[in-house]
C-alpha cells in the first residue's frame, strides 16, 4: 500500500467555501460538506471560526464507526455542536441526525462530511430536506493556491459592462502563469502546494487511485473487477471534454453499456467525474442534449490517462473547475454548462444567472485567428437579449476584441 498522507509542511490555506459554510451553520440545523477524498474536506471543518468550539469525529476510526453503525444515537448525545467527518461509511447516521434535530432544532448543530455525493448514493434513504444545507468543496483554485481564498473574476465580470472589461482585468493583479504546470499539479493541497516533483506527484496520484478503488469505491458500487473499472477511468480521462457516450466507452473498453453506466454513476458520487449540462434553452437551433465529461482534477485525470503533456482539454478543465468552485458559494443559484449545436457550433462553457448569460470559449494557443470568435457570435446572436458579450481565454498575453461583443483574455487574468 502506498501511503498518500505526509506531514503538514505548508501554512493553511483560506478555502472559498468557508464564507458559505459559515453562513450554512448560522442558518440551518445541518450543514453538509462533500467532495472527493483529500481535498481538504478535514482541515476546513476543523479550522477557523468553522472549527471553532465544536467536537470533532471521524468515521474513519473503526471505533468510532462502530458506534455509529450500532448506537447512532448515543454517538449524537452532547451539549457542544458536533461535526461527524466522513458520514457516507454509516448512512444510518442521517436517520439518527433527523430524529435528533426534530427534538432540539439548533442551528449549527451538526456538520457533516463525506467523500461522495449523500444525494445521489442509493444506500441513502435520508436527504435531511428543509433542515441542511450541502455544499461541495472542489480542490484547490488557483487563486487559493496562490493564498487568496476565491476563485476566478466570475462575478465581476457578470457585474460589469463588457466595455469596462478590459479596465477591470489590468487591474485584477494577477500574475501570469504556466496553464501546463498548474493542470499537472492539480488541485489536490499535497501534489499542489507540498510536493517538490513529478516523481512524488506521481507516487501520489497512484496511492490515491488506489486507495479510491480499493476502500471508497466499495462503499457506493459492488466491482467485480478492479482492473476493468481502472480502464474505465482511463477511457475517461481520454475523453475530457468530449460527450459522454456510454455505449461507445463500452465498445472501446469491452465492458457492457449497463456496466459502464453503473460505474460512471460512482465515479459522479464520489466526486471524480464531471458530467457537464447542456445550456437548455432552445430557440431556433437544434442543440445537443448529451452531457459532457470532465474530471474533478486534472493532475489526476492525467496521471490515469498516462498522459505526460497536458492538452487543450486540460486546460478547459481547468477553467471549468474554477467556474463550479466560484458557482457553489453563490448565494444566487448560477448554472455552468455548454453550448453545442447539431451542426457543430459549439461554446466551450456558458455561465448562467437570472440577469445575465456569459459564454466563454477556450483555446490553448497564444494566437488567435477571427475563427476562433465564430461559435461565440452565432451564440451572441441567437441570445442578444440575455448575453451581451462573450469571452476568448487564451494562452497568449494581450487583452483585445476579436469582434464588436467578443474579448479574448489571457486565462491566467481571469482565474
């Protein structure tokens, strides 16, 4: 077994979602924070104002489990509010949760975490509907890597008129930084901030994959073989970007459509998949209604594709996963999703809010051509009233207008 924890070397790291959760514990009985193992989930409920005068579990004691699988009850009794880590290893707790909020509502009461989806887990019969608020901590943004915790200039630039754009992101302050580097390392806090090397993020990432497929994934699919469903995380992983096709995935990796379904379902529990929206709103085009796959975290999409050399979906990936860390700690819902329609026009991603659309169209070259700007204006066009403008990120340097309502960006002044 490979050991994926080390010692704390780095100095805390203020994550977006605190604010959120904050506001969750001072408003509802139950608040709940998912996400993929290691991204932090631990640390956040434990430090700061969130950690605060609170008593700390974790289910990944084998006693303390126990006790959750067999008196949930009496694991529940206390004065101080409690936080339970790791609550998918015993569902039963949330049952127990339920009965104890219905005889002492307190907001803040308990904080629960896990590392898959509570929501979408079958073994789970209780969503502690109307009484908990679930959010999901996504791995590190750039920003947060960097020190500041939030993610990209999502908001302001939702706020902003597009022809104030350019002003704003000269003075955004960001630094310009290599899109390769940061997809290699990932968002993951040890690989991102702790280890020196390719070779200790690769040791990492291998100890993670397997302690994912031989402890966690066992807890939300039955697998009859692990070097199949290692396959498919590679097919996967091969696919960013693209659309998901069950049955081709099949084909290619001979494993039945079932199957391939079943597993894809764990993979989205468990917080590694990404399966992106459609933009649903239909006007005289005919638009692909498939969902489109991404993984949680590009340093270890690309150590399970095998894959040395990030490419341009990587970088797409990146963009994405900023886009839903800055969407989870909107108090307004924001939708994230894309744009494709039956003839191929596409929109790499479309930000959505109730006053306004962005679309946003990424390319990994630091050279554009007026081509590049063709999807977004059929878009812009198509939904004049809801999107006034659009967005290139790119790898090059210079801020400029490919077209009347289309602004190429260098990514790194954005995220």
């Amino acid at each position: 077994m490979i050991i994926i924890q080390r010692v704390n070397r780095f100095t805390y790291h203020p994550r977006l979602l605190e604010e959120q959760l904050e506001r969750s514990l001072s408003t509802f009985p139950v608040a709940v924070v998912t996400g993929a193992r290691q991204t932090g989930k631990s640390t956040l409920v434990r430090t700061g104002a969130v950690g605060s005068g609170r008593t700390y579990i974790t289910l990944d004691d084998p006693d303390v489990l126990e006790r959750a699988l067999r008196e949930p009850e009496a694991l529940l009794r206390g004065e101080e509010p409690l936080t339970l880590d790791e609550v998918q290893r015993a569902p039963e707790l949330l049952l127990a949760v339920k009965r104890s909020d219905d005889e002492r509502k307190t907001a803040g009461r308990y904080l629960l975490t896990g590392s898959a989806n509570l929501l979408l887990m079958q073994r789970v019969s209780e969503s502690l509907a109307g009484r908990a608020m679930h959010l999901v901590l996504t791995p590190l943004t750039r920003s947060e890597q960097n020190g500041a915790g939030r993610a990209g200039l999502w908001g302001e630039l939702l706020e902003t008129a597009p022809d104030r754009w350019p002003d704003l992101l000269r003075q955004s302050g960001r630094e310009r930084a290599d899109w390769r580097a940061l997809a290699r390392h990932g968002g993951y806090p040890t690989p991102a901030l702790e280890l020196e090397n390719a070779e200790e993020r690769r040791l990492w990432f291998a100890g993670y994959a397997q302690t994912y497929l031989e402890r966690d994934l066992r807890e939300i699919v039955s697998v009859a073989s692990l070097p199949d469903f290692r396959r498919l995380m590679r097919a996967c992983c091969l696919r960013l970007g693209g659309l998901v096709n069950q049955s081709e995935i099949a084909r290619d990796i001979g494993m039945p459509q079932p199957t391939v379904h079943r597993h894809l379902g764990a993979l989205e529990i468990s917080h590694q998949v990404v399966r992106l929206p459609p933009f649903s709103v239909n006007r005289t085009k005919r638009l692909i209604k498939s969902p489109k796959l991404y993984w949680s975290d590009t340093g270890l999409a690309l150590f399970l594709a095998g894959e040395e050399a990030p490419r341009g979906p990587h970088l797409e990936n990146l963009v994405l996963s900023d886009l839903l860390s800055w969407q989870g700690n909107e108090v307004e819902a924001a939708q994230v999703s894309y744009w494709r329609t039956t003839t191929r026009e596409e929109v790499d991603f479309v930000l959505e809010t109730s006053h306004r659309v962005l679309p946003i169209e990424v390319k990994a070259s630091a050279r554009l051509r007026l081509g590049d700007a063709r999807a977004l204006g059929i878009f812009l066009a198509e939904y004049a009233d809801q999107a006034p403008a659009g967005l290139i990120l790119y790898t090059g340097s210079q801020i400029t207008w490919m077209r009347e309502n289309v602004l190429a960006v260098p990514w790194w002044l954005v995220i």
